[in-house]
C-alpha cells in the first residue's frame, strides 16, 4: 500500500523495458503512474499531470534529467528520485546540487524503487507536518545566517540562498542546536524520518549541497559521529 493513498508518479525513463518495469511495479502498489521517454516530453507531462513525484533517468534524450530537474522544480517542489548509471554520477549531481531527493543507482531492484518512492511521499507529508509546526518559529540566526522556517528562505548575508526542500530541513534541524555535533542517525531520523546504513550516505550528499550552497566552512564533521553548525 502507498503511504499517500492515489499519489501520482511521473516515471522518465527512454529505455522502454526499464520504463515500463518501474511503471508497473508502481501500478501494482496502488500508485497512478504516467510516463515520459526524453527531457521535453518530461516537462509536457509534468505540466499537464501534475505528478507528486518523478522517477527521472539521468541519461535522456531532448535534454537531459539535470535539466528536466531544473525546469520541474523551478515551477513546482516536487520529490525527485533520480536515477543513475554509476555511484560517481551521483557523487557529481550532488555536488551540482540539482534538486534531486535521492538517487538510485542502476542496475536496481523494483523493491528499492518502491521503497525510495514511499520514503519519499512520507517525507513531504512529513514536512508539511513540520512546516505547520514551523508556522510561527521566528527566523533563526545563527552568525550572518538568517533562516525563516515560515517562508522556507535562507539568507547568508544579504544573499538569498535557494535550497531544496530537504536542504532547507536538514539547515533547520542544524540551526536549532548550534554548535552542538549531531549524530548522522539523529539527523537521519529528524530530517529524513528513516535511519539506517544505506542512509547515511543520502545524508552526507545532502551536507555536500549544502556546504556548497552555504559556505563550507559552517558545517563542521566531526569524522564517525556527525554534523554541527558552526555557531558564528
Ligand atoms: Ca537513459
């Protein structure tokens, strides 16, 4: 069963076996799926479907999965899971900080793009949850930081940041405590809902983007316990 029961997933994908294979796992979980087979049938559909969600290849004809990532999200938030030939591929798009949620590397199972897919849903009924939570924080400030939760807008300086959804989560949850080293678990369970093994490696890609879109020097590691905002 679906977590969010009738959710709608955009599978893009030109290899039509891999297409149709993922699209009919998804059907078979309850989920109403469409399909697209290259970069600008992607943004078509994403326009007239209004999916919640996109299994999107990285490799596409047209324009590629970056850029469909680019022109979806730039309309609409919407969950990404991408889907990627090697784990260096990964490693790179994190560092472009695309705006993808998670990544799957091929060649993968049904089962794991199943389970990406209802972590995924989970997660943005989550932080709906938290954003009403958030609705009357006040702007945090840690340093030249300024981080409205309300708004979901980040300044450094005078600068504003764009960050994607779980960025912006995870800078939050960071900014609550700073200065104090948080486990990688705990910022799994709090920003993602989920922790285990495989995880851990979602949530330092993420550290990545952010580090690049903040500044580096404002997260700390502290090697095999976790992450800490730098105070100032
Ligand atoms: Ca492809």
């Amino acid at each position: 069963m679906p977590t969010v029961p009738q959710a709608s997933v955009l599978v893009v994908e030109d290899e039509p076996l891999i297409n149709q294979a993922v699209t009919d796992r998804l059907r078979a979980e309850g989920f109403t799926v469409h399909q697209a087979y290259d970069g600008p049938g992607a943004v078509a559909a994403f326009e007239r479907e209004r999916p919640d969600l996109l299994v999107l290849d990285l490799m596409l004809p047209g324009f590629d999965g970056l850029e469909v990532c680019r022109r979806v999200q730039a309309r609409r938030p919407v969950p990404v899971l991408m889907l990627t030939a090697r784990d260096e591929e990964t490693d790179l798009l994190v560092g472009l900080a695309v705006g993808a949620d998670d990544y799957v590397t091929k060649p993968f199972s049904l089962r794991e793009v199943v389970a990406r897919v209802q972590t995924l849903l989970r997660r943005v009924e989550r932080a709906s949850e938290l954003l009403a939570a958030h609705e009357s924080a006040a702007t945090l400030i840690v340093g030249d930081l300024a981080i409205s939760p309300r708004e979901r807008r980040v300044l450094v300086g005078d600068y504003a940041v764009h960050l994607t959804p779980l960025e912006f989560d995870l800078l939050v949850e960071l900014a609550r405590m700073p200065g104090a080293i948080r486990s990688r678990e705990e910022l799994m369970s709090a920003v993602w809902g989920w922790s285990d093994a495989t995880g851990t490696r979602t949530l330092d890609s993420h550290v990545k983007s952010l580090r690049a879109k903040i500044g580096a020097e404002r997260i700390r590691t502290v090697h095999g316990v976790g992450y800490g905002l730098e105070p100032a």
